[in-house]
C-alpha cells in the first residue's frame, strides 16, 4: 500500500477505526486519490451513513474514508454571464440551492431540493451526493436531467464533462472511476419557465413514488421532460420532450388539450416502472403522465400570463 501523506490529514479523525482523511483542496483530493489505492468519499453522508449502518455497504480495514467537507472548491456557486451559465460545486448542500442566485436562474432545482428529506438531511447532503449515489428516485437529478446539465468528473488522470443523465448506469451504479469524482454541475441558464413536482406517500420526508421535472426553453422552442422512479436511472422522456417543443405555440404561449393528452401517453410510454414497497408499477406510470401534462399545462398558461 502506498505510504499516506500526512499532510494531507489536516483533522485526522475515524469512523469505526476506519481512518478519514480531510483534503482542503481539489489538488490534495486529487493526489489523495491518486495515491491510496482504496478510498471511500464521503460528502454530506445522508445516504453513505445509512448503507454502512444498514450493513449494504462496509468498509474495509484497508480502505480509507476521504471526506470532501473541506474542500472549498466543492462549494462554489457560479454564475458565468458570458457563457450563459451556472456552475454548482458537488459539495453544496440541499439548503444551499434554495436561495439566490439559483432559485432565480434554475427555480426546478430548487423546488427539487425543497422537496427533499427534512431540514437536517437538506443541510448534509449535497448534489453531488445524490447524482453519484445513483438512485432513480433522485430529485436533484431528475431536475439536473431537465435543465441539460453536465457533470464535471476530476481524477488524477484529468477532467471529462458527463451529461447527468449519462452518470447514473443503473441502481447505485455509474460512470464514476473509483479515483474519479463530482467536482461540479454546469447547466445553461435558460429563459422560459421550469417546474419539479413529485409523489410521496406524504408531504415530507420521502422518497419519491414518482417524479417530473419540465424545462420550458424560449430560447431554443424547445422542453425537456425528466422522470425520476420509474426506471433503473432517471431520465429523459424524449419523444414526449420533443412533440411538447413542437406543440406549444411559442408566439402567444398555447397548448392544445389534445397535444397534452398525447405528452402524458408518451410519458407514460417512457416510463418502465416497477412494483415495490413504495408504490405499483401501474400507479408510477400513471402518475408521470399526469404530473407531465398538469407541468406543461402550467408552464405554457404561466409563460403567457407574463407575456
Ligand atoms: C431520511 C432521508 C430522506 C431522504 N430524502 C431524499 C429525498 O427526498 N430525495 C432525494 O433525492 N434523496 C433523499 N435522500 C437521499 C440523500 O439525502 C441524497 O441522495 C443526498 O443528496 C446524498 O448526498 P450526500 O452528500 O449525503 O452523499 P453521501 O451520503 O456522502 O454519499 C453518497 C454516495 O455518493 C458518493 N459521493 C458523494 N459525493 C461525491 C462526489 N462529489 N463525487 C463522487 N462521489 C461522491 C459517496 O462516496 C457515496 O457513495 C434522503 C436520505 C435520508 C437519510
């Protein structure tokens, strides 16, 4: 095993006598990375914390617990006027999406993170935490997947731009190289109108049943429509994205009902759900379909009522 650097355990601290380790910068993070040959990263830990307890995942004497809290870069948010974009470090936290300037610039992002577990579990966990724990009942990612973001992937051996819907393979499965990690989120800022909904068995504290993100673009005539649970991953209903761009009247903001009925089978056409403890195959596809037309619906008479 490689000799540690000591000088990168700023608190050295454990977990369990496993030893953690605790970079303050992604070039430490890196070579940390680059030189222990098993690490386990830990951000906010609402979802690692709960797999070790639950005994899904362990931890072995030999491997080392990398925690990313104190590396600032991890907790930027950024807005680049000249590229039209917002840039969201991995480390920032569900409470931290919920004001400015992302409420403003990607408002389905917040909404997604409003709805997310309690306020204790919005202020540990973070984004990145929940594109890379690969769960297709994701809330983050299914608004990421909407607003056409990309990942930002770091390792020793470079940096590779993922679409977010790309990073997940299947249930807690993904892309990521284990010397690889989320170092931050790019999405467009667009013009037009956004909206995350979901359904829970009750309003707080809950995995979702089934989701839907909608981005309405004004800029490009264009929506994307997410579906989170009702799939190994989230993902992109892209024919129902594609006849929802083609059927809105982008001049005067209108939408026949007939081209919403088709939006929700095409939805539900997307949908491969399945039946478990939270909810029914049957009901899952229901219910996107529906949750996509009432957000389509709402977008179009919103964009026109501010015209
Ligand atoms: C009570 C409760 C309620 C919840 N409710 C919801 C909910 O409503 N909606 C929802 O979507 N989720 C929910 N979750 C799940 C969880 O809070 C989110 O997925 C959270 O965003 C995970 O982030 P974290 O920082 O806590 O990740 P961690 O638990 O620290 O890490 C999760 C996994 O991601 C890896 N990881 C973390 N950061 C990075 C990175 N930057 N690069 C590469 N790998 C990384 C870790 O190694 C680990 O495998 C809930 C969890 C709990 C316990």
């Amino acid at each position: 095993m490689t000799r540690r650097n000591p000088t990168l355990w700023s608190t050295p601290s454990t977990l369990c006598c496993v030893p953690i380790a605790h970079p303050q910068s992604i070039e430490q993070l890196t070579a940390l990375l680059r030189d222990e040959p098993k690490t386990v990263l830990l951000a906010g830990g609402t979802d690692l914390m709960v797999a070790l307890n639950h005994g899904s995942q362990r931890i072995g004497p030999d491997e080392l617990i990398v925690s990313l809290k104190e590396v600032s870069e991890l907790s930027i948010i950024e807005v680049d006027h000249e590229q039209r974009l917002l840039r969201i470090g991995a480390g920032v936290s569900w409470d931290e999406l919920l004001g400015a300037p992302v409420d403003a610039l990607a408002p389905c992002l917040t909404q997604a993170a409003r709805t997310v577990g309690s306020h204790q579990i919005r202020t540990s966990g973070t984004i990145g935490g929940n594109i890379a724990t690969a769960s297709p009942a994701g809330d983050g990612v299914c608004a990421l997947v909407a607003l056409n973001a990309v990942a930002v992937l770091t390792s020793p051996a470079g940096q590779r731009r993922v679409a977010v819907e790309h990073v997940a393979t299947g249930p807690k499965r993904s892309v990521l190289a284990n010397d690889e990690f989320i170092e931050s989120i790019e999405m467009p800022i667009i013009d037009g109108w956004q909206g995350y909904s979901k359904i829970g068995t009750r309003n707080a504290m809950v995995i979702s049943v089934a989701g839907v993100a909608a981005v309405l673009s004004a800029n490009s005539n264009s929506c994307r429509i997410a579906l989170g649970s009702v799939g190994p991953t989230v993902m992109l209903a892209e024919d129902a994205s594609s006849i929802a761009g083609d059927s809105i009247d982008w001049s005067n903001f209108e939408i026949s009902a007939d081209s919403l009925e088709h939006i929700g089978e095409l939805v539900q056409q997307a949908a491969s759900p399945i039946d478990d403890h939270r909810s029914t195959a049957a009901y899952r596809s229901h219910s996107v379909g529906v949750l996509a037309r009432r957000l389509i619906e709402r977008g179009v008479e919103e964009m026109r009522n501010s015209k």
